[in-house]
C-alpha cells in the first residue's frame, strides 16, 4: 500500500477545522501517524496565524479518489475556491507524496515541491517521514530539515490535543 502523507493547515477556527480533520481522515484511513502541531505566521498576506501539521497513512484508495476526498473534506469545513492563493483558510490539506510517485499525476505534482520550501511543511514532514527521502535530492527529510535556514520562517510546536490524548508539545 502506498504511503500517503498530507499536510494541513488552516487559520480560521484553527483548533477547530484541524481536530475536525483528523477525525475525519482517521475514519478515512485508520491508523495514522502524526506530527507536532505548529503555529506559524501567515505567509505571503496580512493574516491570523495557523497551525500546520502533517499526517501520514497507508492507503489502497487511488489518488484521483484521495485527492476528491480531500477537497470534499475541505468543503464541509467551509472552504471556498477561487480565491487569492494566499489567504486565510478554514482547512487547506494538501497532497505531500503518494507512496513513490514522482511528477505530474492526475493533475497533482508529487512530491510537493512546498515540502522543502516552506517551514510549516519540511519540519512536520521530517517528524513523521524523516527517514524517507525526497527523490528530487536524494536526501531524507531529516536531513533536509536539519540543513534547512530556520531563519526563513518563525515556526513553533504548540500544545495540541486530540481525542484525549496529547499529540503535540510546546518547546
């Protein structure tokens, strides 16, 4: 079964749209792997901060059906199209990688190029999927995260429950 990571976000009723994310995708999937929930500042606008996670799961489902689902998923939690790329979401979930694909799938590029560009992504991602390495470098995610320049963008784990449990820890 192929690896499906995404990534999700969001800075509206953030606490919200991200558990209300999770229940859904664990029902989805099953058993997922988790990151640490981290708050960062809006990029590219003027905006309320979000918080950023990635998970990851094994899946059977296609990708074109992974990819409906998720912009299913987004709509029932009040996401509208159409507007500025940057700009303020009540859920924004991306498709990271998708078992070993690589290119342009179904109108999808995999992996992500925002992985390694965007903070928010690369240290999640290097949490749940540190030993797996990105096909455009060759390079594990831990690496990548380790080399990355912190400087680029503030970021920082917060305190974040889910389901009873605590997944994510402030520093």
């Amino acid at each position: 079964m192929p690896l499906l990571t995404l990534s999700l976000g969001s800075n509206q009723q953030a606490d919200h749209h991200i558990r209300g994310a999770l229940d859904a995708l664990q029902a989805s999937f099953g058993r997922m792997r988790t990151s640490s929930v981290f708050e960062s500042e809006a990029v590219g606008f003027d905006g309320n901060n979000f918080l950023n996670m990635v998970v990851a799961v094994d899946t059977s489902m296609p990708l074109v059906d992974v990819s409906a689902h998720i912009k299913a998923l987004e709509q029932e939690h009040g996401r509208s199209r159409g507007g500025a790329r940057f700009s303020p979401r009540t859920l924004d979930i991306d498709i990271l990688t998708y078992g070993d694909c690589i290119g342009n799938h179904d109108g999808i590029v995999l992996p992500r190029p925002e992985i390694t560009e965007n903070a928010y992504v690369l240290w999640p991602m290097s949490q749940v999927c540190g030993d797996r390495c990105d096909p455009r470098s060759g390079l594990t995610y831990a690496t990548l995260w380790q080399h990355y320049d912190k400087t680029r963008q503030s970021l920082w784990p917060i305190e974040f429950d889910w389901q009873g449990r605590r997944i994510s820890s402030a520093l």
